[in-house]
C-alpha cells in the first residue's frame, strides 16, 4: 500500500482499540484451530478424499483442490474436486502416470473457456470457476514434481509434494518464505499468466543464484495476489493437514523424520500472509476492528485496500509490534475474518458484535462449547471460562 499511505491510514487509528481487537482475534483463531473444531473440519474435508491414499498423496490432492478454489463453494470444491483428484494422484503417483497424459485423458475442454476434470472411468466429473486456467496450473504442478528429483535422507523422491517441500527447508534462514517461493513458481508462475511453462522454471529451481533471485522478487510482492498459496501452506503449519504433512514425514523419511518435522514446526507462524480473501477485506469488518473514523474513506478508499499488505504493515510497526508478540497475534490469524464478517458482518449483526462492546449477551458459560465461537465464526470449540475474552476484555465487561 506504500508508506505514505500507510502513515496516512495509521493518524486515524484508535489503537488502543486496535490492540485490544486483534487480541480478540488472535483469541478467535486458536478456537478456530482447536482440535475440536478441526475434528468438524475432518467430516467436511475428508467426506471424498480417498482414505486409502498415502499421506504425502493427501497433501497433494489437498494442493489440487486449493488450485480450483476460486469464486466456488468450499463444499463443492472439496466433496467432487477431492473425490477427482483422489483419482488423479492415485494413477499420477502409483501408476507413474504422466502430467501430460493425466491432463490429455482427464480433462474435457468443451468450449472456449470451458471444461472439466473427470476421473479415469469417467464417473465422477468437476467443473471449477476458470478449468481452463486450472488445468495449466495442475499440469505445470505435475510435470514439475515428476521431473525434479529430491534427495533426502540418502533417499531419491520425485511426484511428491512434501518432499519437494521439505528440499527447501534444508536452508533454516528465512526458509519459509523459501518454501512460498518454491510452491509459487512450481504450480502459480504461468508464462504471461495463462500457459504451463514447466522447463522454465525447472531451471530457476535447479540453479541457486536464480531461485534467489526469485525469492527476493518473491518477498516484494508476498501479500499480492497469492491466496490460495498462502491458505495451503497455513494449513500445512495449522491444524488437521500438518497433521497430515508431519505424518507424510515419518512416511518418507523415518530415520530422519523427527529433524526436520522440528525445523517446520519452529518455522515462525508471523512470516505467514494474510490470504487476501474477500471476506479478509470486507470495508466493515475491516472499519469496525482497526477502529477507523469516517472521515477515512475521504483520504484512503477500504475498498480497494491490500488488506494483506495493511495487516504486514500493522504488524511490523514499532508502535504495536512487541505488543502483538506479546499477546500472539500474527497476520494470517486476520483470516478468521473469512468467518466472522461471512457470518456477522453480511448478516449485520452489529448488536452482538465482538469489536463494539455487545457481545456479552451471546456468552453463557456451560460445560460444552463456546458460544460467543460459534455464534460469531461457527467454530466448536470447548467453554474456558478462565481465559474467556469476554472476561479478559475491559469493552467487553
């Protein structure tokens, strides 16, 4: 958003009510997370992965997905896109079959910008928002894991996603943003935007000085653009898939599994990016938490804002940062956004709104769930009554 206008946006806010309502949501994301509400996710998720598969085959039947999710239902996406590209990984990892004859056989282009992934027998077809772009993102994806061979351990890996990953961590230094880099180039860098181009960027990838220099492009332009990105690798550091990532790990690599599952847990959570969804940027979720005045929309227009970008910028700014560290805030944690301003802020629920001091009625103590979580975001997760954020709230008392 540039400096200038940032200090411009950072004059009109309250940010005694900013730290306070990013405490809220920093209390929000772990309900998000908590094994409870992830066991919901489970049943959602896993209603058409194929069970039977590998976990480095669930991970990358995971990427596939977030490949397609645009513009689309999350439900549709995971129970027919997770059932096909079980199908798909399953013939591409076990039966060697290649990229290039996976996309000629299983995907039916039907007009200009139209198509569909199907499965091998052709019983089972998904249609996302934009195929035709989404097959040269899936094709670029397979032919690079199928040609980049990745050691580990003593070990040769080719066609697997958490190997290709865990290569990339060998390097501790700012290896997460590493890690983005390396997935955007293999499944995101399309030639001009709309054409696979896999023997490009398996020459960024084979040669140092090149993939560094991609990593610095990379950095400067992190939060732009790369939701789908950023959203699955946030769940390969969060909840029920980096159970599954770690699990993949011992999979593949037994003897050495424990070190590097180490090094990617104590990845910081802080360099990931907010996604960007839109729900991330809706003007009143985003007006009612930084606690903007009115008279913003005359110098800065909510609607066109990176949002990703303000809350990096937020974050790392020496008025709030040692605060934000302190109470455990970090950008991504905004994404319970996705949630709330889907389920309060659309709904105009402002009368029992966590950020404006309302929400006390919602709260009633029992021995099950939280109901100011599931109220607000939809989250199951266990009443604690002693680190309640209605209790620990001074607007909210």
């Amino acid at each position: 958003m540039g400096q200038m206008k940032f200090e411009i946006l950072n004059k009109e806010l309250d940010k005694e009510l900013l730290r306070e309502n990013l405490r809220i949501i920093s209390w929000l994301d772990r309900k998000r997370w908590c094994k409870e509400n992830q066991k919901k996710e489970e049943k959602r998720v896993f209603k058409s992965i194929d069970k039977n598969l590998s976990n480095s085959e669930k991970i990358l039947v995971h990427w596939l997905c977030y490949i397609t999710d645009r513009q689309m239902r999350a439900m549709r996406i995971w129970d027919l896109g997770g059932a096909v590209f079980s199908d798909w990984v399953r013939n591409y990892c076990e039966q060697k079959i290649s990229a290039k004859e996976l996309i000629e056989k299983c995907f039916k282009e039907y007009d200009k910008n139209k198509g569909k992934f199907k499965t091998f027998n052709s019983e089972l077809e998904f249609s996302s928002r934009f195929p035709r772009v989404d097959k040269e993102h899936i094709f670029q994806t397979l032919k690079i894991l199928e040609s980049f061979e990745v050691e580990l351990a003593g070990k040769k890996f080719t066609r697997n996603l958490v190997a290709f990953i865990l290569h990339f961590i060998k390097d501790k230094e700012d290896c997460l943003r590493k890690v983005a880099c390396a997935l955007y180039l293999l499944t995101y860098k399309l030639d001009d935007g709309k054409k696979a181009n896999p023997q490009e960027i398996l020459e960024i990838l084979n040669d140092n000085n090149k993939f560094s220099k991609e990593v610095q492009k990379f950095k400067k332009k992190a939060t732009e653009g790369k939701k789908r990105l950023w959203a699955a690798l946030r769940d390969y550091k969060k909840g029920l898939f980096a159970e599954i990532f770690k699990k993949a790990i011992r999979e593949i690599i037994p003897n050495r599994a424990e070190n590097f599952i180490k090094t990617w847990e104590d990845l910081p959570l802080d360099l990931l990016e907010l996604p960007g969804d839109r729900w991330n940027s809706d003007s009143r979720f985003i007006r009612c938490v930084l606690g903007l005045e009115k008279s913003t929309k005359e110098t800065i227009n909510l609607e066109k804002l990176n949002v990703s970008e303000l809350i990096r910028e937020i974050y790392k700014n020496e008025e709030y940062h040692k605060e934000f560290k302190k109470i455990g805030f970090y950008p991504e944690q905004f994404d319970v956004s996705f949630d709330f301003a889907r389920k309060m802020c659309e709904e105009r629920l402002c009368h029992i709104c966590l950020f404006n001091s309302r929400a006390k009625s919602i709260c009633v103590p029992n021995k099950e769930y939280c109901t100011v979580a599931l109220i607000t975001c939809g989250y199951l997760a266990p009443c604690d009554q002693e680190n309640c954020i209605i209790n620990k709230t001074k607007k909210l008392l």
